[in-house]
C-alpha cells in the first residue's frame, strides 16, 4: 500500500493489515504499514498502530533474525518504539528481543538507548510534567522528533502535537510570518514546486527557498495543484490553530530548533516576536517559547557543555554542540549510541528542567493572584 493509498483511509483499515501481520508472522508487514503512516503523516493513526504492533512482534520476535537488509530491520524496530507511547509494551517488547540469542547482541545498543529513554519517561510522568503540550515550531524537524522520542506531551493519552513546522526545514521569516499573519502566505501555490534530492528523493519546496517538507514526499505530491500536500498541511495548520483556541491548558511550551544561535539572526529579537505574535493570536494561552540550538563545533569559552540563558521570562535558549562533526541527530544508529543519547539527554534534562521552572513560576502567580 503506497503513501497516496494511505491518504484518506479509514483507520478499520490499520486493524486488517495488523491482523494481517499476526497471521503471516511477517514483521515487515506491519512495519511497512507504520512506515507508511509516517510517511503519510497520519500522526493519530501511528500512534495507535505503534504498541500493537509492538505486541505482535514481541509475542513472536523470531521472524526478525531472518528480515534483511540489516538496516531497514534495525531502522523499522527503532521508529515502532519512537511512535509507541506507553512505556510498558515498549519494555515488553524489549524483553521480548532479548529472549532470542541472535537478536539480543543486534539490538543490543537499541534495547539499552530505550529502557534509558522509558525510565526518562516515567520520570516525567511522575513528575506531572508528560502532559504539557510541547508543539513544534521548526525550523527543522528536531523540534517534533526529539520531543517525541523523550515522552513530551504524551501524558494523559495524548502526544506531541504534529505542525506543519514539525516535518520540513524552514527559514526564520516563514514561520514568523505565519506567526504574524495566518497561513496564507505559507504554501500558496504559486511558490510550491518538486524538488529531487541528492539521494534522489522528490520532495515538495517553495521556489524562494523559504521551506523544504522533506516529508511530503513523491512525485505524487505535485498532482493536481499539489492537492495531497496542501490538504495534508491544511489538517495540520488547522491542528495548530484549534490548538491555540483551546482554554483547557494553563501553558504551552513552543519549541523552536536552530543549528546555531545565528540562524536567529544579528541579535535574539526574533524569540521575542515569535513569542509576541503567538501572544496576539492567543492571548489567553500562558505560551512559553524554548529555543535549542545544536552548532556543530564547540563553543571556544564555553566548550561542550551545554548552555542556559533565559532571555525573558518566557523564554529560554539552551545551546549544546551536536557530540561529533559527522552527528546526524535523526539516524537511529547515532542518536541510540552513547555519545548522541548523552547529547540527547542533556538537551531533555535540560527541557525538564524548564518546564518544571514555568510551572512552579506559574503556581506562584496564580497563588498570589488569588
């Protein structure tokens, strides 16, 4: 089944293909189709297909000694425990891989990567602070994926909010201006165009070089009037913005991710703006803006460590060098090794640690208001 059959089908159709999966003891039946969701962006429906999923293969792990290539075995495992947010299948299936002699040193540095990020997660969840909404701004797709991986916003049933932001590569004016003035100045057709990649991917861009949506991908996605995509980032953008409409939530943590502080410009303005237009657009909602940047070389007086400057009230910059010049954050075989989960950590840690902060800061107020 292909990312354009996906589009628009019914969520029955999950339950026969894991049926499907149970029946056939064939992992990349179900994995192909979770890998598929994901493509297809279909958020709710991979949440929900990720811990069944889980339970089938780890109620018969065997069949995977047998799936080749190595890579897409190791990278289908990894993104099923990435999109399943309950902590008790994802440790099941764990112990399930673990019981086979010839899986348990394959996925030895998986396995070790996510019972660290599940004993995170609990934490959080102790804590009280899984259930803040964590929504992505951009500019890359870090903001959505690091987020989701630690449990953010995943409390109480829910999961990371998926933005249009949260799947593409953006320049700092197209988020702002979206910020400042709706969404019809974001993906108007007359800017959109298919773009092939160097690794031979076709995916969607604005002409002006203003966003890259390495998600949206397929030369299908420039059919008629680039129809999938627009109604794709339509669902999301209207996500979003029912999301800022909301009165049930007494804070909200934007995160914006940059490869280094001066993708935000001469000087640390644009936190402010960004804050100050989501402030206008929602003026009820207590918005917290954290900005992560990742700069490849360490800095000359601070070194590796990571860095924390709170530049308001409401905002907070921490900056961490990616562990090693070649660190590619997104490829699971870096980010589960020692060096990019003790990078990711680091960044989570200090997320914690912000949230936490607003939310005591926000008690108080409310005590002293009352």
């Amino acid at each position: 089944m292909t990312t354009l059959q996906l589009l628009g089908k019914a969520q029955d159709d999950d339950l026969a293909i894991l049926a499907e999966a149970a029946r056939s003891r064939d992992p990349t039946t179900g994995y192909g189709h979770l890998r598929n969701l994901h493509c297809a962006l279909e958020a709710d429906r991979a949440c929900a297909v990720a811990p069944e999923l889980l339970r089938i293969i780890g109620s018969d792990p065997e069949p995977l000694v047998r799936w080749q290539p190595e890579w897409r075995c190791q990278s289908s495992v990894a993104m099923g425990l990435q999109w399943c947010g309950d902590e008790a299948v994802s440790d099941a299936f764990l112990d399930a891989l673990e019981t086979v002699a010839e899986l348990r040193p394959r996925f030895a540095t998986t396995i070790a990567a996510q019972r660290r990020r599940n004993v995170f997660r609990r934490e959080m969840r102790q804590r009280g602070l899984a259930g803040v909404p964590v929504v992505s701004l951009g500019l890359n797709c870090m903001a959505f994926e690091l987020p989701q991986r630690f449990g953010f916003g995943i409390g109480a049933g829910g999961r990371t909010i998926l933005t249009p932001f949260a799947f593409g590569v953006h320049k700092r004016q197209v988020l702002l201006d979206v910020l400042q003035q709706g969404w019809a100045s974001y993906a108007p057709l007359p800017v959109l165009a298919l773009h092939r990649s160097t690794n031979g991917e076709t995916m969607v861009i604005r002409r002006d070089g203003g966003a890259v949506w390495n998600h949206h991908r397929g030369a299908h996605m420039g059919d008629d009037e680039f129809r999938l995509f627009r109604e794709s980032i339509g669902r999301m953008s209207d996500q979003f913005d029912a999301m800022l409409e909301r009165r049930d939530l007494d804070k909200v943590i934007f995160l914006l991710v940059v490869n280094s502080v001066a993708e935000l410009g001469d000087d640390v303005g644009y936190p402010h703006q960004l804050l100050a237009a989501l402030d206008r657009r929602s003026p009820s909602l207590a918005s917290r803006l954290l900005v992560i940047a990742t700069p490849r070389r360490s800095d000359p007086v601070h070194g590796a460590a990571l860095r924390r400057q709170r530049l308001a009230e409401r905002i907070t910059l921490l900056e961490l060098p990616i562990p090693r010049e070649d660190y590619v954050w997104w490829e699971f075989s870096h980010h589960n090794r020692p060096d990019g989960l003790g990078f990711e950590f680091d960044l989570a840690q200090a997320m914690a640690e912000e949230i936490a902060h607003w939310s005591v800061g926000q008690r108080v107020l409310q005590e002293v208001s009352a």
